[in-house]
C-alpha cells in the first residue's frame, strides 16, 4: 500500500519520534486508568480521577513491548509466555472471563498455534483483548504497513483467531502507526482516515469507517456513537470508537475523557484512545498530572525508550545494508 503518510523517519525529528513513543506507552496507562475509574461509574471524569491501578490493557500491552524489545521482531512463543506470566503475577488486574480461560489452555498445554480459542468458540474470539495490546506493534513498524499487518495478525493470533478480533487488532496498529507518524497540527483527517480505509480489508470495518466520517462531517451525540459505533467488548464495537473519539478531538484530555465518557467497556476504549492521541501528541500532550500519578510510568518511559532503540537499530541496519548493496554495484561495474 501506498501512503505518502507512511513515510521514511527523519533523523532530524527523531527526538520527536521518541516523545511519541512514550506518550504512547503511557498514554495506553492513562486512558485504560480513566476508564477503570469510569466503568460502571456515571460520574464524570475529571482531570484527578486516575485509577491507582491500570487493567489487564496496560498489563499486556507492557508484555508485547518487552517481547518485541527482548526478541528485537515478533516471537510467538516468547510473547505467550510473557502473556501467562504477567498474568499469574497479577491476575487481580481485571482480566476478562474468556483470556483466562484461554491463560488455563495454554498453561495446560494446549498448543494454539493461532486457534486455541476455537476451545471456547467455534469460530473463535472476536473480542478487543487483541487489539488492546497492539500499540507497540504500531509503534515499532509504524513506517512498513506489510510488515506491521503480519505481525499485527501474529501477536494477536496467540489468543484471537476470528477474522474480526485479527483485523480489529491490524487497525488499531495501522492507526497508532499514522499518528506517530503525523505532525499533531497539521493532522489531516481526511488522509487519516484515506489510509485507514485503503489498509483495512473490505467487510464490516468499512462500513465502521464510513460511519466515522460522516458524524465528523455532520457532529453526532454519544448516544448516536454508542449506537452505531459501539462501546462493547468486541473489536468492532471498540476499535472505530477509539479511532472516532481521537479523530473527533485535537488534544490528549480531550479525547481520553470523551472515550471513557462513552461508558460500555470504557477502560479499554480508553486506554487504545490513549495509545493512538500519545503517540500523535507525544508524552508533553499529556497532562502533567496524569502522567507523572499514572501507575509503574517511570517503567512505562524507559519501556518506551528501549523500544525506540530497536526501532533505530533497524533503521540503521537497513541503511548500512542498502549502502552496502550499493558499493557492491559500484564495485562489480
């Protein structure tokens, strides 16, 4: 796919870059710690209503980052291992029924191999547990689309097989990946949304897209959003929502805190609503208060940061490789 969005880093915006990086990381923290405080809850959130404990979103989002930083690439059976570790060390971080039953399979030794949930569903899960964690994918091949669908599709194929908790989880890395990659003022919805349409697969996700541009055209109440949107469990009904409530705002507060205010499963819309709006406003568009209160976020900066530096070990590997292919040309001619 052709994007002049997906474009080649600049060196000298790399500094940027990083910010973006950690306010991804921590922006995934702060919106899921909102939410939590919000779920179930019809108070209105205010600057100061961090939960003390980020969820299981927080949770195994940390666990594809360190995966991806230990293996430096995507490693099925490592990020599964760290998944069932992080898990039996806090299991009290609100894990929903189905990804721990899924944790007990694979504990037990069942072998997936991307179908271990057709235990549970016979067309397998579609819920937003994939797509929740998949920031760091985005992050990390926020300037190859092929490569970041692949491992989009891998990582969360270790516990979702049905095509719409897989496509859910490529779209929400597609859409981490073109706001790390967007300047915050000159974010061109139109474009945005252009490449969004041209990388999702033709089926429900479209018409979700279609429906996204049309209320920002016209404006559309919660209730409208909750209707045709969703504030549910599953992917569709979760990732065009965090897509519309980050599109539909032009700063970090504003977005996280229309997101959870949408109800439903709000600690998750919230915390894949930060992950986008950090990585597009960078760790400084975040309020100093949450960022500085929210939970573990002086792992979550370094995290961040030891991320970046694979991501610059590929770029460079890949320069000095065309380099190379380049003198060895000159050298044969």
């Amino acid at each position: 796919m052709n994007s002049a969005l997906f474009a080649t880093d600049n060196p000298s915006g790399r500094d940027h870059k990083l910010s973006k990086f950690i306010g991804c990381l921590v922006g995934t923290a702060v919106g899921d710690s909102l939410g939590a405080r919000r779920e179930g809850s019809s108070a209105f959130v205010e600057v100061a209503d961090l939960s003390p404990r980020y969820t299981e979103n927080t949770a195994m989002t940390i666990a594809v980052a360190e995966s991806l930083v230990e293996c430096k690439d995507f490693h099925y059976w490592h990020m599964a291992e760290l998944f069932l570790r992080k898990y039996e060390q806090e299991p009290w971080r609100r894990y929903g029924h189905t990804i721990t039953r899924v944790f007990r399979l694979m504990r037990n030794g069942k072998l997936g191999f991307g179908m271990i949930d057709r235990d549970l569903y016979p067309d397998g899960s579609y819920g937003n547990g994939a797509a929740m964690r998949v920031a760091p994918v985005g992050l990390l091949y926020h300037d190859d689309p092929r490569m970041l669908r692949d491992i989009a599709y891998h990582s969360a194929g270790i516990t979702h097989s049905h095509e719409l908790g897989l496509e859910g989880a490529a779209l929400q890395a597609c859409a981490v990946a073109l706001a790390a990659l967007a300047e915050p003022g000159e974010l061109s919805i139109t474009d945005f949304l252009g490449t969004l349409r041209m990388f999702a697969k033709p089926g429900p996700y479209q018409g979700k897209l279609k429906t996204i541009i049309g209320f920002l055209e016209n404006g559309a109440s919660r209730e409208d959003v909750v209707a045709k949107l969703g504030n549910g469990t599953s992917c569709l009904e979760s990732v065009p929502t965090a897509i519309y409530a980050f599109l539909s705002h032009r700063d970090f507060k504003s977005a996280v805190i229309y997101a959870v205010s949408l109800g439903g499963d709000a600690d998750t819309i919230g915390a894949m609503t930060g992950a986008i709006a950090g990585a597009c406003y960078g760790i400084e568009g975040i309020p100093s208060q949450w960022r500085e209160t929210v939970e573990h976020h002086d792992l979550l900066d370094a995290l961040a940061k030891r991320l970046w530096e694979v991501k610059m070990k590929i770029v460079r590997d890949s320069v000095d490789h065309e380099v190379g292919e380049d003198r060895t040309a000159v050298e044969i001619l």
